[in-house]
C-alpha cells in the first residue's frame, strides 16, 4: 500500500514513460468527452453514445485483421451504424431508442463473430471493451492529440450551431440551417471522441466519461460553457486518480477512472439534495 | 352548431338536485417547488356540463387528475361524488389528452373501448361477453361500430377522439372527465361529442371538459370554471363568459373584440 | 456432412447431449425474450433494458466472487439498480436519460474492477459477454425453465394491467393503478428474461433477443397478440437456427443467433407489408402515379 502522504507516490509512476503517455492521453480523451458530454446529457443521446461506443466494434475487428488503422475501422463502422440508425427512425416505423438497441447488438455480434475467427480473440476483444492505458504507443498518442485538436476546434468553429440545433431544432431550421447536416456533424464528433477513447476507457466505458462528468457539472452550474469547463476539468480529475490507482492497485484503468467520476457524482448529488431539503426545511 | 342549441342551459344552479359531484377545499399541489395549483375551493354541482377553461399551464390537466385522484395533493381535500376519490374510483371515467396516447399500438378500435371496463375487474379476470356488448354498444352510439376492428391509428383524430368517448360512455360512470376533448379535430365531431355528452346530462350525469377552444364552451356549457394556478371565476357561463375574467385568465393572451366575441392569441 | 434435405443432417446433432440441452435452451430463453420484449418494444423501453443488462453483468461478477448463485446475485443487482433508476430519475437537473447512462456504467465499471480484483482472465468477460449455449448445464437448464414459468404466469395474470399501463398510462392512473408497481413489475420480468438469456447468447446480445424479434413482428401484425406469438416463434426460429450453424460451422452460438435475429429484423423492415420501406415505396409511387394523370 503507498503512503498517500509522500510526494514520492505520486511522482513515482510519472517518471515512466509508459505513464506519462497513457495520462496525456487520458487527459485529452477526458477533455472532450467533457465538451461532447454535455451535448450528450443536454440532448439526452445517452444511448446513441452508449450504441455508438459498442458499434465501433467490428470495425476495429476488421481492422485488425486486416492489419489496418484500428481507430479508422472503428470511426467508419461508428459512422456507419450512426446513418443506418438515423435512416430507420425516419421511416417512422420502428422507434428510435429501439432501433438503437438493434444496431449495436448486431453490429456487436457481428464483430465477435468475426473475431471468433482470430485466435487472440478473447484478449484482444477484452482489451477494446476495457481499454488499457497503458498499453498507449506514441503514435496513439499522435493520433489522439490530433483527434483531439480536431474535436475541440470543430466545437469551437460550430459552437452557435450546435447548440442551436440541440436546442431548438425548428429554430435552427426556420433561420435556414440545415438541421440533418448539423446533426450528422454532432454525431461524427460523437463518434470521433469515442474512438479517440477506445484506448484508454475502451468502448463499453466511453459513455460513462461522457455522461458522468457532463451530468455531474450540469448539477453545479449553469450556462452551457461552464457546464463543458467544469465536466472537462472533473473528467480529467476523475482520469489522473483513476490512473494512479489503476497504477498501484493493478486493476483495469477505464473502470477506475469510471468508478471515480461515479464518486464524484453522487457525493455532489447528495449534497445537493441534502441543501435542497434544508432549504425547503427552512422556508416552510 | 345543430342540435347542442336547444340545449336547457338556461337551468340554474337552482335546479341542481342532490350533492355537488365534486368538492373541493383548499386545494393545493406542487411539483417539487413549483406551485401548479394554489388553494383551489370549487363546488361542482351536478348534472352540468361544466367547461374548464384556462391557458396553457394553467393547471387543466392537474385539476383534473387531483380529481379522479391519479394526482397526490399537498393540501386540501378533494371529495368525488361525496366520498374519497379512491372510494368511487368505478363510477368517474376519465379521458386523457389524445396526444398522450401511442396510437400505432397494436390494438383494435374494440379493445381500447373494452379498456373502460378494465376498472371494474379483478386481477385474472378477462372482458365477459356482457363486456364486449356493452363496449360494442358504446361504440354504436359514437358512429364507430363498423370500425371496430381496425388498428386504432388507421382512424382520423377525430374518430380516435370519438373512440375515446366510447371508452369512457362504457365505464358507465357518474361524473365524466375529458383533458382537452377538441384539440385538433373538426367542428363536425365536436357536436356529435357534445350531442353525446348532453345526452349523458339528461341522465343526471356531471360532465366536467377542459378546453381553450372558448367559442364552444359559450355555446354548450352551463357553467365555467376559469383557472390559472387560482380559482378566477366560477359560476353559468354568462357570468364568467365576461372581458375583465376572460382577460385576468389569459392574461396579456386574450383580446376582447367588440361584444363578447372573444379572440386568443396563444403564446 | 450429408445433404441439406436429408434429415440425418439435422438429426444427427442430436444426438450429443449438450447440443440438445442447447436446444432446449435457446428455446426457452426465445419465448421468454420475445413475451417481455414485446412490452418492452411497445413500450419504447431498449435503453431501460441496456441498464438492467448491465446491472445484472456487476450481479454476476459479485455473486461469482462470492462463490454464491449467479441467477441470484444478477436479480439482486437489477432490482437495485431499478430502484435507483426509479429515484434518479425523480432528481430535478438529471433527466432519466442521463440517470440511466450514469448508473449502467457504474455497475459495468464495477464489474469490470471487481473481474480484475478476481485476477479472472480475459475468457471470462468474453464469456458472460457472448454467452457460451453449449455450456449450459441440466441445472441452468431448469433455472431456465423455471423463469419462462413464472414469466408466463405473471404475463397471463397481469395482461390487461399490462397492456393499460403501456397503452394509456393516464387511464390506467385513472383506475387506480399505480404506475410504479406495474412499471416495477415489468423491470423485474425484463430482468429475470435478461438474465436467463445471458447464459445463451451472452449478457451484451441479450438486448437484441428482447428488442429484435418483437420489433419485427410489430412490423408484421397489427394485433397484439399475434405480435407476441410471433415474436416468440421468430426468436425461437433464429436461436434453433443459430445453433445448427454455430454446429455445424464452428462460430459461436451467440453472435450467430443475434446476426440471425437482426436479418429478420431487416427483411421485415425492408419487405413487411404496408409498414416496409419497399412497400412504402411503391405506394408513393403509385399515388404519384396516378397524379400526374389526374
């Protein structure tokens, strides 16, 4: 067991290069699943975040197979999953959260099948669904920053109409946006974070960066900004203890730094409830 | 608008015979910290039809659930037919906002109306042939019994609306409560649903319908209540059908034009 | 392997053992699925069901820590994790959404740590993840059995309540049914099918048997109870077909029988009579049609 109280603790692990990468990472993927988050929890897309994160799959799956990029395969087939969700809620028949579950699970299975036919199958397939920070190489890093960059400064170029449309739709249309297209750029940042996350969080956890730090912030203040400053700081946070942790306790990083935020949400959800009740207790 | 005229809404309070069909006293319910409803007194005599007019957020819907008992009220108390609401839950029917409803769900015009009688039975117990009779008779009396075996969504608003009368009509109840009955269909079903609903006056029955149509509550209620958040008027329609209550109603929403013809202007 | 009219072919699976409990398996956790996926669709509940799913994989890790019964330790854990939902969704400023999205990754993330405390491979996860049907066991087998039982018993006493609550809510409030009983009930049987699915086709395929079957005969019929008929055989036919390919192929049986199930979901989308794309398609083309020569 570390002493908590030593500074040598926490220096120590940074002092590995291995380290160093994997919390850089971590900390950029936190960044903008805080930015994207609080589209997320604002729009309600937890599920389509969650489909996205598991749809990513088979991609990585071919990809890998076929001894190409992981994450490209993994943003195609994301993409891909994310239209044909789209497409069969505009027939109108089918609901979308329910069209949701279908996709994923079969876009899932088809990628375990394909995978079955590897022989590194179960470790390679729990590797993506966990992630490992650890296991980060320099030139995920590259790649990461530069997903990274990309996200944020496409946020930052589209800011007002992102938020309109995630607002108020038939605004946005009524002052000539296009609404598909508007959303259809949501939904590639969407599915870009979440390959930016697969090494890290792996991509049955990505959603919960998304949507714990985003929903935890969007408790403490309001205006939208903050809301995306303060997820993205409790994000990265909530990733640094999760490392150090997932460091000296040798368990599955992603799940720690999840199982932090989750800390960190409920102990504010508490607290808020708690003053809520006083203040009620006092003004009646 | 045909028949609904001859109406008798010229009878008072005066002849109201027997218990009001609702009481209520000092009524009040909030969600969470929001006030939807604010020390609400109301006596509702029976055998009216009694249009409930407010803008939106007023509290319609929420009146109406405290009253058939769905809605928890933080104070106050709410008699129904001169007992609890729980206690005479069989003999109020109850009509939600079409709206509200999935209507591509898999079910048969007869089925929802067999709903209505869902309240009276037990667990375990299935819809009896006298069930099916009455439902079917319910649906007679709505012009809907050739359609009785489509898939609900095939019908027009108009005709769901009707389907939704029929399911209360089968209920067999004292006091009907309808949320918004003429949102979204034609003038000609509002009088066949008026037509129905007088029918049910004669009967000695309460009908109590929640609106912001105003023209056809002038022409076809006997009393109106005026709500937002509070009690703003109550009483025959000419009396609450006047510019100062119309306009503390609705606020900055209504414009009186010239003599009693009466425009709203939503949002 | 002999011809595909030969029946030897697909007799002579069966005469292994664990390929007929296989069977039996994928059968029962059909119908099961198909019966409270039908609410489950009707009711626009997937994401609900993605929750539960993940509530009952942290209940298999816990009870297999503590070397107690999984099917137990999985029903405590959704049933918990329901009631929070239950309460979470209440908070002002959350959204149930968003309660949903933050409490089924809690517990996946707990599962995953307390996978990595067991120091368990990696096999294990992709075990409880995509199910293993050649695996199960005479006892998992009367598990099985026992909750398709009490599933139909519950489903044929509770119908109506059922069908009322889903359809109508305000109705059913109305008639002095209280919402959170019936929705709590339907949570459970959405468990308990979640978590007698999870040993076929694995915990993360189990939503598609709840979702995909019902959603495709919802295309097909307009009743409801010939919806649930026939989301039961569609779900019953992709598992016994599922699991004569992964025989005969050598794939697993899971993602096989989720594969299956989602092709039925497409052809239907796609063909099913007045409610398909292609359908659709000709009408529109038809009126158009008939437009231009009015």
């Amino acid at each position: 067991m570390p002493n908590l109280f030593e500074l040598q603790t926490y220096l120590e692990p940074l002092s590995l290069r291995l380290v160093q990468r994997g919390l850089l990472a971590a900390i950029v993927v936190a960044i903008i699943c805080g930015v994207m988050g609080t589209f997320v929890v604002v729009r309600g897309l937890a599920f389509l975040g969650d489909a996205l994160g598991h749809a990513v799959f088979p991609g990585v799956v071919i990809a890998y197979l076929l001894n190409l990029n992981l994450l490209a395969g993994g943003l195609v087939a994301g993409l891909i999953t994310a239209l044909a969700i789209s497409l069969v809620g505009r027939t109108g028949q089918v609901r979308e959260s329910t069209a949701i579950g279908i996709f994923y699970t079969v876009a899932f299975a088809f990628g375990a099948l394909l995978l079955s036919r590897s022989r590194s199958a179960p470790r390679a397939l729990s590797e993506l669904l966990i992630g490992n920070v650890l296991a980060v190489r320099p030139e995920d890093l590259q790649l990461t920053l530069l997903i990274g960059g990309v996200v944020l400064l496409l946020v930052w170029a589209f800011y007002k109409e992102l938020v309109l449309v995630s607002f108020d739709p038939q605004q946005a249309a009524a002052l000539g946006r296009n609404v598909p297209v508007l959303n259809g750029l949501l939904f590639t940042l969407l599915a870009l974070t979440i390959v930016a996350s697969l090494q890290t969080v792996g991509n049955v956890l990505v959603v919960a960066l998304l949507v714990i730090p985003a929903a935890t912030a969007r408790l403490l203040v309001g205006p939208l900004p903050a809301v995306m400053g303060l997820a993205a700081l409790l994000g990265s946070l909530c990733t640094f203890a999760g490392v150090y942790i997932s460091y000296y306790a040798d368990i599955a990083s992603g799940g720690a730094i999840v199982l932090c935020a989750c800390g960190v949400f409920f102990c504010v959800l508490i607290v808020r409830s708690a003053r809520q009740r006083l203040h009620l207790g006092v003004a009646g | 608008m045909s028949s609904v005229a001859t109406s008798p809404k010229s009878a008072g309070p005066a002849c109201a015979a027997g218990q009001p069909a609702v009481q209520l006293a000092h009524v009040t319910v909030a969600y969470g910290a929001r006030v939807v409803l604010q020390d609400i007194t109301l006596e509702l005599p029976s055998a009216r039809i009694i249009g409930l007019i407010g803008p939106n957020g007023a509290g319609k819907t929420t009146l109406l659930r405290s009253i058939v008992g769905a809605q928890r009220v933080l104070e106050g108390t709410v008699r129904v037919l001169g007992a609890a609401a729980d206690a005479v839950r069989q003999r109020v029917a109850y009509v939600p906002q079409r709206r509200d409803v999935d209507w591509s769900f898999p079910l048969s015009v007869l089925d929802v109306v067999l709903m209505g009688r869902y309240g009276k039975l037990g667990l375990l117990r299935r819809p009896s042939k006298q069930d099916r009779e009455l439902a079917l008779d319910a649906l007679k009396q709505v012009g809907l019994a050739k359609r009785q075996a489509c898939q609900i969504g095939e019908l027009s608003g108009g005709q769901q609306q009707r389907v939704f009368l029929a399911r209360a009509l089968v209920q067999d109840a004292d006091l009907m409560l309808l949320d918004e009955p003429f949102n979204g269909i034609d003038t000609t079903t509002q009088s066949v649903i008026f037509d129905l609903l007088c029918e049910q006056r004669q009967r000695g029955r309460t009908v109590l319908l929640s609106t912001h149509d105003l023209h056809s509550v002038e022409q076809n209620c006997d009393q109106l209540v005026a709500l937002n958040r509070r009690i703003i008027a109550f009483g025959p329609v000419d009396q609450v059908f006047t510019a100062p209550v119309l306009q503390s109603t609705f606020g900055s929403q209504v414009a009186v034009v010239g003599d009693g013809q009466t425009v709203v202007t939503r949002n | 392997m002999s011809g595909v009219f030969d029946p030897v072919t697909y007799l002579q699976p069966l005469q292994q053992p664990f390929m007929l409990r296989g069977l039996l398996a994928v059968t029962l956790v059909g119908i099961v699925c198909a019966l409270v996926g039908s609410f489950v669709v009707l009711r626009g509940l997937a994401f609900v069901g993605e929750a539960l799913r993940h509530a009952l994989f942290a209940g298999v890790v816990i009870a297999f820590l503590m070397g107690g019964s999984l099917v137990g330790g999985a029903l405590i854990f959704a049933l918990l994790v329901a009631w929070l939902l239950g309460v979470l969704g209440r908070q002002q400023g959350i959204g149930e959404d968003t309660a949903i999205g933050v409490l089924f990754s809690a517990s996946f993330a707990l599962g995953i740590v307390l996978l990595n405390v067991a120091r368990t491979g990696a096999r294990d996860l992709t075990t409880i993840l995509l199910g293993n049907v050649l695996g199960v066991s005479t006892l998992d087998l009367a598990a099985t059995g026992a909750v398709v039982v009490v599933t139909l018993v519950a489903v044929v006493v509770c119908f109506k309540e059922l069908v009322v609550v889903a359809f109508d809510p305000a109705l059913a409030q109305a008639q002095g049914r209280s919402l959170s009983v019936w929705d709590g009930l339907l949570f459970v049987l959405i468990a308990l099918a979640l978590t007698a699915a999870f040993q076929t086709v694995g915990n993360l395929l189990a939503l598609a048997l709840l979702l995909a079957p019902a959603t495709t005969a919802r295309l097909l019929t307009r009743r409801l109870v010939p919806m649930i008929g026939m989301a039961m055989l569609l779900a019953v036919l992709a598992g016994v077909i599922g699991l004569y390919i992964s025989y005969w192929s050598n794939v697993p049986s899971g993602p096989a029988i989720v594969l299956l199930s989602g092709a039925g979901f497409g052809l239907a989308l796609l063909f099913a009579p007045q409610h398909g794309v292609v359908w659709s398609f000709i009408q529109r083309r038809r009126l158009q049609h008939s437009r231009n020569h009015s």
